[in-house]
C-alpha cells in the first residue's frame, strides 16, 4: 500500500503516470577476433573494457586487433603506455593504421591514469587505451577504485571505446566487459624432424557481462 500511494505521490508531481523505460541498447563494436565477437557481442562504445592476463597469453594480439579495426574504421585512437612498452612495427604488422594512432608514452601507472583521463575528456577518440600491461601487479593495485569510476563516469555517453589492459583486473566492477585471456597452446609448423617455427598461441577470452559468463578461444600469433 506504500509502494501504490508513494507511486501516485510521484505521478502527482510529475503530472503523469509513471512508466519503466528500459536502459538504451548499447553500441557496440567489432574486436576483430570472430570467437570473442560471438562470445561478448563486441566491445561497448561509452564503458571501460578490460582485458587482462598473464605475458604471452594473447592480450596485446587482442588489443592490436581492437586497434586495426578501429584505425580500419577511420577513427583516431589514444594508447597511453605506461611502461614505454609499445612497439610500433609489430601493430603496423597487425594492422594498425599508425597515422591514426597517439602513442602517449607515460612513467609508470598514475601519470598514464592521468594522461587517459584528459584524453577522454578532450573527446574525438573511437578507442583510448590505458596499457598496463607491463606495470607490476603492485603498482597497478595502487590506483583506486574511485580513480576507475570517475574513468566510467567520464567515458559514460561519449563514442569512445575505453580498454584497460593488465596483469589483473584492477578496475573490478567499474569494467563493464572484462576478457580474461590465458596461455591454452602453441601450434608449431614445419616438417618432420626441421626446426620448429612458432606459429601462435592459443588463447582463451572469457568474458563476464550482466552475470553471463562466456568463454571461446582464439589464436594470437606470436609478435
């Protein structure tokens, strides 16, 4: 009965009835890798993604397709490196259109932090990313959760394409999409008895997303 005469109290005040308005579909965008497109839908335009996992199991393969594409798509992109570990030559190799692409080149994970804040702010971006991919897990943990929101907070209503890498997830709830990638196989070429080429890496991307958890697995090629 509370719930009925603070409903009609309400309808008074706004001079009309109440109505549920379902939350807006979210825009979304390819990786560019097919199996995680199945798994996730794509990546959402306007929220924080991240993409985390230990070296060699696939997170900057992933990240430079998310570039490629974006670049492919002619929008300019942000990567905002906090331990200078970027290596132009090998995303040209994936990709990467690099006269589309700011490389920030930042000293350590707080000043990177501050640098994707600004960028965001500045707006024009399809995607900015905050690689800490090479950031001891430890000084990743520093930055705080009210730093990740106030980069959700920032990047909400915008087009712009949030990614986060790291060892770990540091953003936690903030994160609207979450990939986890981890090391599953390597294929090797070549013919019996030669030396063995390293062709790529079998990874695995599970995604945590409105409690629905999915998993597919790809190949990163080894850079």
């Amino acid at each position: 009965m509370m719930a009925v005469a603070l409903k009609k109290q309400f309808e008074s005040v706004l001079g009309g009835p109440l109505e549920w308005q379902a939350r807006p579909a979210l825009d979304m965008v390819p990786s560019g890798v097919q199996e995680v497109d199945d798994a996730t839908g794509g990546l959402p335009r306007g929220c924080l993604t991240e993409i985390v996992g230990p070296a060699s199991s696939g997170r900057t393969s992933l990240l430079l397709s998310i570039l490629a594409q974006a670049t492919a798509r002619d929008e300019i992109c942000a990567l905002v490196d906090a331990e200078d570990a970027f290596d132009p030559a090998s995303a040209a190799a994936a990709g990467v259109q690099l006269e589309r692409l700011i490389w920030v080149r930042s000293r350590g994970a707080e000043p990177a932090l501050k640098a994707v804040d600004l960028l965001i702010q500045g707006g024009g971006f399809g995607v900015v990313v905050l690689d800490l991919g090479d950031t001891p897990p430890a000084a990743a943990r520093r930055i705080s959760l009210t730093s990740w929101f106030r980069l959700r907070r920032a990047v909400e209503h915008t087009p712009t394409v949030l990614v986060a890498v790291a060892r770990q997830s540091n953003a936690r709830t903030c994160a609207s999409l979450m990939l986890e990638c981890a090391c599953e196989r390597a294929k090797w070429s070549g013919a019996p008895r030669a030396s063995r080429l390293l062709r790529g890496i079998g990874a695995r991307a599970t995604s945590t997303k409105r409690n629905i958890v999915c998993s597919s697995v790809f190949t990163a090629v080894a850079l």
